[in-house]
C-alpha cells in the first residue's frame, strides 16, 4: 500500500461556544459586548455632537462623526459575525467563515477612509490658521470646501469632561471586547476592539486640545495638529487590519501557533490509543472567519485495513475538535508512513486533461467524429 487516503468534510461539525454572537442570543458574552458598543456609540455621538455645538468645540464635533462611524461598524459586526456561524450548504460546502472575513475588512475599511478624512480636515486647519494664501488657493480651485469654517473659537473647558469620560468608558470597551475576541480567535471582533482603542485614543487628543487651547490661547492650531495625529494612528491600525483581512480572504496559512497545538493534539491522541507506530507527519489549513479548516497529514503501516483507520481517525478528529479552539473542518489524511515522497496533491498544468483551448476543442473533435474515446 503506497497511500491510502480518507477524507472527512462538512458532514460533521464540533459545537464549541464559536456559536457566541448568533444575534438572538443576547445573553452571549460576544453578542452582549457588541451590542454594548454599539449602545456606547450612539449615546456618544450624540452627547459629542451637543457638546461640540454647544461649547465650541472643533474636536468633540470631529469625534461626534467618528462615533456615528463606529455605529456602522457595530452593524456590520453582527451582520458579518452572524451569516458566518451559518452551517455549510451545497453551494458553500465550506461554510460562510469567509462572510466574517469581508465584514472585518468593511471594519478597517471604516478606519481607513475615516483616518484619512480627519488628517485631510486637520490639514485644511492648519493652512488657513498658519498659510491662509495657500488655503485660499486650495479653496479656488474646489479642494477646499467653501463652507469649511475659518473661524477658531477657544472651545469651553466644559467641553473637556465629555472628551475625559469618552476615554474612560472606550478603553473598557476595548479591553471587554478584545479579551472575548481572544478567546474566540475572531478577527471581526478584534477588528472591532481595535477600533475602540483608537476611540479611546482620539479621546486622549480631544481632551489635550481643549486643555492646551484654554491655558494657551495663541496655540490656535492645537485642534488640528492633535487631529492630524491620531488621524496617523487611525490609519495605521486600519491598514493592519485590512492586511489580516486580505490574508484570509486569499487563503494565506493558518498560524504556527495552531499548527503546532493541532499536531501536539493529534500525536497525543494516537498515543492514547496505543499507535505508536503512526506518525503526524503535516498538518495544513487555512481561517475563514473565526474557524479553522484543518488538513492532518498521518502516516501509517502499510498493512492498516480500513476499519482500523476509521477508527483511529474518529479518536483523532474528535480529539482535535475538543482540544483546539475554532477547529470547525478537520480532513485527516493516511499515507504510506515508509513512502520515500510525499504524495502531491496539486496536478500540474502540464497533466490536466485540457491545458490549452485548443486542445480542448480538439478532444471534443475527435469524440464527436467516433474517432477517439481516450481522455
């Protein structure tokens, strides 16, 4: 026996709690969390918006709109977490992980548009405040909107206390959301907690702007350099994201952190079940969301039957589905464990049955005509 392969799909899946944000389980930590942003955000938006108008303040105003993002991110959240818990169908026998991959690269996506809008606004700032000639030009010529203020107005002290509470209350955000993203292996989730983060973080710049502009009132471009600032990070941490999102989206491998835990897992359980003479030889896969789809390489006695290998791939795959978080797909594969090459999968272009059209259109001639029946 030189190999002997049996591969296992979509027919069996394991239920860990990667279940955690069907949207009518409220009482779920990810669902309970996402929904608590989401709440967060829209009183923020508005108690920003007020405070911003009402004691003129140019920062809390841009943090008001940055908020209302954040709404739309939370939907997207649930929306994408949600059809990607889906079981698989015929025509996506692998599931919809991918769905929860799109949604995080549509979170980052947010940052980054919304990053590069705060920068290009800070940038306007600061040439009407220090290049006001510049400005003017930029304005003549439509890059500059002529309803953009040119008027900077101390903002009220008042203000600092609704830019100080937002900080607070969003570095907890971060942290409750991040630590249910970890335990989950979610990258909408962490996607979401990041974003929290640089809330947190543009708080911490709306505040140092209304402090500085009341103790220093010649600093008049202080709202715009701390914007043009955090404006860097927002876009820093949503071209990180987008990277990790495009990754899974183009079926990059899973991380040696998994592989390294499935293979420990899986030559535990051969030796639980006295096969010592079975070796672990690859494991392989890819993330599609929060789920793993897992590729176990094992090799094994040529003289194996196989209903002592089913046997021994039901320990395996139950094992690793109760043992590594976020294992939803486990295929195990028998090779010959004395095979002096491994067998490849991949067919090469030269041996496909029709590498070029023309070849292709010349078998179906010659089946046409009775001509040729070998393929």
């Amino acid at each position: 026996m030189t190999s002997q392969v049996r591969h296992h799909g979509g027919g069996h899946h394991h239920h860990h709690d990667n279940t955690y944000l069907v949207s009518a389980n409220k009482n779920d930590a990810g669902v309970r969390i996402t929904r608590i942003g989401l709440f967060v955000n829209l009183g923020m938006a508005i108690c920003k918006g007020a405070g911003g108008y009402f004691f003129h303040s140019q920062a809390l105003a841009a943090d008001a709109v940055h908020s209302l993002t954040d709404l739309v991110s939370d939907f997207m959240t649930l929306a994408a977490v949600g059809w990607a818990l889906k079981p698989p169908t015929e025509k996506f026998p692998l599931g919809y992980g991918k769905i929860e991959s799109l949604g995080s690269l549509g979170v980052s996506g947010l940052l980054l548009v919304g990053g590069l809008l705060m920068g290009w606004s800070s940038l306007i700032d600061l040439c009407q405040i220090y290049m006001p000639a510049f400005a003017h030009m930029l304005e003549s010529i439509g890059l500059i909107g002529c309803g953009h203020s040119h008027t900077h107005q101390i903002p009220n002290i008042q203000a600092a206390w609704l830019a100080g509470g937002s900080v607070v209350i969003k570095e907890w955000l971060y942290r409750a959301t991040m630590k249910v993203a970890k335990e989950r292996k979610s990258a909408v989730l962490e996607s979401n907690a990041v974003h929290h983060r640089v809330d947190s973080l543009t708080g911490i710049a709306a505040l140092l702007s209304i402090a500085v502009a009341n103790m220093f009132p010649t600093f008049a471009g202080m709202d715009a350099v701390g914007g043009l600032a955090i404006s860097f990070m927002v876009v820093r941490a949503g071209w990180g994201n987008t990277i990790t999102s495009l990754e899974e989206l183009a079926d990059a491998s899973i991380s040696e952190e998994v592989k390294t835990k499935t293979q420990k897992v899986a030559r535990q359980a051969l030796a639980d079940s006295n096969c010592s003479n079975f070796e672990v030889q690859d494991v392989s896969g890819t993330k599609a969301g929060q789920n793993f789809l897992l590729d176990v390489t094992i090799g094994v006695p040529a003289t194996m039957t196989l209903e002592q290998l089913a046997s021994v791939e039901s320990v395996v795959r139950e094992r690793i589905g109760s043992k590594v978080r976020g294992a939803r797909r486990i295929r195990i594969r028998f090779v010959d464990a004395q095979a002096e090459e491994a067998l490849d999968e991949f067919i090469a272009p030269s041996s496909t049955a029709a590498s070029t059209p023309e070849s292709e259109e010349e078998h179906h001639h010659h089946n046409g005509n009775g001509k040729d029946k070998s393929i």
